[in-house]
C-alpha cells in the first residue's frame, strides 16, 4: 500500500499544532535563543525548526516535544514531575486491558 501524496487533518488537529508552534515560537522569542542556537541544542536544523514553529503535521512527534522540553513548554498540561505518575497510572490501566481488539467474527445468535 503506497503512502497518500496528501492527508487531511482535523481543524481541532490543525489548531493544536498551530498553537504548540506558537507556544514554542514565543518560549524561543521570550528565552532570547536565535532559531539556530535551538535547532543546535535540539539537534536539529534550521528549517524542521522553523516547520515545528509553523505547525507543520508532518513533523516527528518525538521532534515536537524535545523543542518544546526544551524550551519549558508544557505538555499535555503537566508538570514533570506529574507527569511521570501519570505515565505510571497509564502503564496500570493498559496492563489491565486486552492486548489486540479484533473485528467481531460475526453476529451473536442470541435468541433462545
């Protein structure tokens, strides 16, 4: 299967990228760190810096948060240090789910 030329994403999802770009612009511009000496601390270049900043989706994730960490902008609105209970907390709840869910087979007879 050949990956689409294009994808369509959500408002809510364009939103929410276009706003952590922003939220990671103005921690640069406020921090007083040019978009080369950020890109430098990331390990990243000048231009995937400039598209994280813009909210462009087709950036990594793990990208996304490095800079934003960085730069002490909040994520998933926790701190660091609730953010590892909550990580924990997460860990609990999936070990007690199934591992796969699988289409259903076929319809349940259930008249009697």
């Amino acid at each position: 299967m050949s990956k689409p030329a294009t994808r369509a994403y959500s408002r809510h999802t364009t939103a929410a990228l276009v706003l952590l770009g922003n939220l990671i612009r103005e921690a640069r511009t406020t921090s007083r760190l040019t978009a080369g000496e950020l890109a430098e601390r990331a390990g990243i270049s000048r231009d995937l810096l400039r598209r994280v900043e813009r909210g462009d989706p087709g950036c990594s994730i793990g990208v996304v948060f490095e800079v934003a960490t960085l730069l002490g902008v909040p994520l998933m609105e926790a701190d660091p240090g609730h953010l590892a209970l909550r990580l924990q907390h997460s860990m609990e709840k999936r070990a007690l789910l199934p591992r796969a869910v699988h289409a259903a087979r076929g319809k349940v007879k259930d008249d009697f």
